[in-house]
C-alpha cells in the first residue's frame, strides 16, 4: 500500500499549478521596473505669454507718448516772427548850431507772422529808434489780430523832428562828414495767444542798424537780425 505524505497547512505542494493571485504577481526577488529605466524630463518654464503681453503694453505706451510730444510741440506757443519789410526814408537831417540835433522822417512796413496753431492778438506795435544806444524816440502803432499761421502787415510813421545829441555829437558830426550815420531801430510786437481758455502772452522783437546818408537822403545799408 502506497503511502501518503501529508503537507503543513499553508504550504503549497510544487506537483499542483500555482493559483492565478499566485501567477500575476512576480516573485518578490524580481524588479519589473529595474532603477536603469527611470528617467527624469526637466521641462523649462517659458514665459512667452508673459513677454508677448509685455511687448504689447510697451508698443501704445510709445506711441501714446509720441503722439503727446508731438500734441505739446504743436501746440506750444511760440513768439510771432518779427521782420522790416520795407524802409522808406522820406528825410534826414543833422543840425550843428545852435545844438546837434537829428531830424528824421521815415515809413516802415513791418511783417508780422503767426507760427501758431492759434490766433494772435497784440495790443501794440513799437519802433524805438536810436543812435549808439540811446534811444531818441518812439512810434507805436495800434493793435491788430493775426490768424493762425498767417501774416500780417504794419504800417508805421516815424517823426523825430529836431532831437537833440548831447552825450555822442561828436561822433555824430564824424559820422555825417563820412556820409553815413548809422541808426538804431527796434521793432516790438507784444500780445496774446488765445489757448483754449488760457491766454498766454508772446512778443516779438528784431533789432536793426540803419545807414543813411543824410546828404543824398538814401539808405546806405541797413542789417536786421531778430532778438
């Protein structure tokens, strides 16, 4: 009679098929996953987002404040242009005795010109006329309007009828025996620019020397250049 060996409970007998819970499970001695095949990916951070929306804000902030300088140097109140246009000289003449005085008869034709955008509005045109510095009179003209960049033209009437030299007769006898006095003359133009609701005040100004000779009543030379 054959004889039986009977197993331990709870161990498994080699000559029977392992279970199904035992056949998907590896031993416990065996990696399925061996530590060469693990790999690490570092992924940068992009921040294209970011600088796309950054470029987007710097591009209208530049050209909002190009557009503001360009508003304010526009629109920023400059001075009216200020030139002789024409000189006509009706008489001059140099007394000796019993004092040195000057006597001087002249036309002048002055041009007026409004570089703004807005329109120009000036009390009073002055032509201070002088000789080495001191200034033997003035005319002044009355006030006038002139457009936005437009040009306008100034009559002005000069009479000086017997003014006396004291301080530089001397030079003014050379000056004559050399046949040309030269004379001073300042042009001035004072007013308002009308800005919106503000008033701003500008002035004009451009300073002249005149030669004249006294003895054929002509003008030698005259040079302009504005102050």
């Amino acid at each position: 009679m054959a004889k039986t060996s009977q197993h331990p409970a709870g161990e498994r007998n080699p000559l029977l098929p392992s279970s199904a819970a035992d056949s998907a499970s590896p031993p416990p001695y065996l990696d399925p996953h061996p530590a060469d095949s693990y790999a690490v990916l570092l992924v940068p951070v992009r921040f294209r987002r970011r600088l796309r929306r950054g470029g987007r804000c710097v591009g209208p902030c530049l050209a909002a404040l190009f557009l503001l300088a360009l508003a304010g140097f526009l629109l920023w109140p400059a001075d009216p242009d200020v030139s002789l246009a024409r000189l006509r000289l009706a008489h001059v003449s140099v007394a000796a005795r019993p004092a040195v005085a000057v006597t001087i008869s002249a036309a002048l034709k002055v041009r007026v010109r409004n570089p703004d955008f807005f329109a120009l509005d000036y009390s009073r045109l002055d032509v201070d006329i002088g000789y080495r510095g001191a200034r033997l009179g003035r005319v002044t003209s009355g006030g006038g309007r002139v457009r936005a960049r437009a040009v306008s033209y100034v009559d002005a009437d000069l009479q000086l009828d017997g003014i006396r030299v004291v301080k530089d007769a001397i030079y003014l006898l050379e000056d004559l025996a050399r046949g040309s006095v030269p004379f001073d003359a300042v042009v001035e133009v004072a007013g308002h620019l009308h800005l919106f609701l503000l008033s701003v005040p500008v002035k004009g100004r451009i300073s002249c020397v005149v030669h004249v000779n006294p003895h054929n009543q002509t003008i030698v030379h005259q040079d302009c250049y504005p102050e």
